[in-house]
C-alpha cells in the first residue's frame, strides 16, 4: 500500500535533504541485486533517521536487522565520534554489500556488525544504548522490545520500523498472519507501556518513536 500519492511524495522528497550519493547508489544496488528491496529505508526515512540521530547525539546505537546497510549508514552520520553502532542480522549473503558500502563511508569503524539470532545476540552485548532501531522479523517486535528496554539508557530513544505494515493494521480480520498479528501486538504494548512515551508517525510504512521515561 502506497499512503501518498507518488507526486506528493516526490514533492515531499524533493523539499527534504538529498539523498547522498553513497546511499543513492545502495539505493540502486539493493534493487538490483537482493530480494525484497522494498525493506530498505530509502530517501526520505533515511534522511529522517540521520535527522533524528543528529538530534539525540547518541554514543551507542543497537541496531536490529541490518539488511544492506543503508539505515546504519544514515546512524553512522551523526552518532558521536566515539560512537559504535552494533548492527545485527541473521543473513550471512548480505555481508559483502554491507562490507562493501561501509568501507566507502568515512565511519566503517562506528559500524560493528553482528551476524547471528538478534535474540540471542542482544543479551551478550555489554553496553546500554542511546538509541535502539527495531528493523528484523515482525513476529517477535514485541519481544524485541522486551529485551531491549532494559538496556535503553533513561531518555533514550527507540525506533520501530513497519508498524503500519501496509495498512494492514486497520484492516478488519479474525485471521492476521503472522507479521500483522506481531506489529498489533508490539504496538498495543508500547500503547499501554507507562515506561515510554510514544508517536507513530506515517512516514512510509510507520515509524514508531519511544522515547525511554
């Protein structure tokens, strides 16, 4: 589902930061060469999540599903220079384009990738976050977020992309699959949550902003 019309939307990008070369040409890449590129970030969430990231300043970043690369760069841009953004995913093919476009940016040493099961993953690493980006498999998002808000620093923030999964999320049916039955479920749980304080905003396909009280 497309929630603008493509000329407002080209409107909306041509009026918003442009997009850098280096994620203009993994922009193209990614939907050249690997399945699924619709999972990329792309200009406009891309330049929102640099935007965002500029603002928080964060030293630590937990990312959860790298894909191509193209989020952990728009992170990259604005962590502190001492920053390190831990980059999780589970699919080993997609390591030579990650290695190939971070290498191309001035910030591949703020960029540690974990490959493996983000559940198993997050508990080994031993550091709290300024910033958490919720990206991998919907079903487990409210699962995610339980292991990973314990390990938010107070008043740091926490991204999910996709919880408005196409608009199926209004979509009136007693048999969800799977994904939609997840992004309900994580997005009534931050609803009800008194620990954080929340905005979805329907910037492509939804991004949910936490912000840790």
């Amino acid at each position: 589902m497309e929630f603008l019309d493509a000329e407002l939307n080209l409107y909306i990008e041509n009026h918003s930061e442009k997009e850098p070369e280096i994620l203009a040409d993994l922009n193209r890449r990614t939907y050249i060469e690997v399945l699924n590129p619709r999972m990329l970030a792309g200009h406009l969430q891309g330049r929102v999540l640099s935007m965002l990231t500029h603002m928080i300043k964060p030293k630590r970043v937990l990312e959860i599903g790298t894909y191509t690369g193209y989020s952990a760069i728009c992170f990259a841009e604005a962590v502190a220079d001492d920053g390190i953004i831990y980059s999780i995913d589970n699919n080993e093919e997609l390591e030579p384009i990650q290695t190939e476009f971070f290498e191309k940016t001035n910030n591949n040493s703020k960029i540690k990738r974990l490959v493996g099961n983000a559940v198993d993953l997050i508990s080994t690493i031993d550091e709290t976050f300024d910033l958490i980006f919720i990206d991998a498999d919907k079903a487990n998002y409210s699962y995610y977020f339980d292991i990973c808000l314990p390990k938010l620093n107070p008043g740091g923030y926490l991204i999910a992309d996709n919880v408005l999964w196409s608009g199926k999320v209004v979509e009136k049916s007693d048999t969800h699959d799977v994904d939609t039955r997840g992004i309900l479920a994580f997005n009534l749980k931050v609803q009800q949550d008194s620990r954080v304080q929340n905005v979805l905003f329907p910037i492509r396909d939804g991004l949910m902003v936490c912000r840790k009280v």
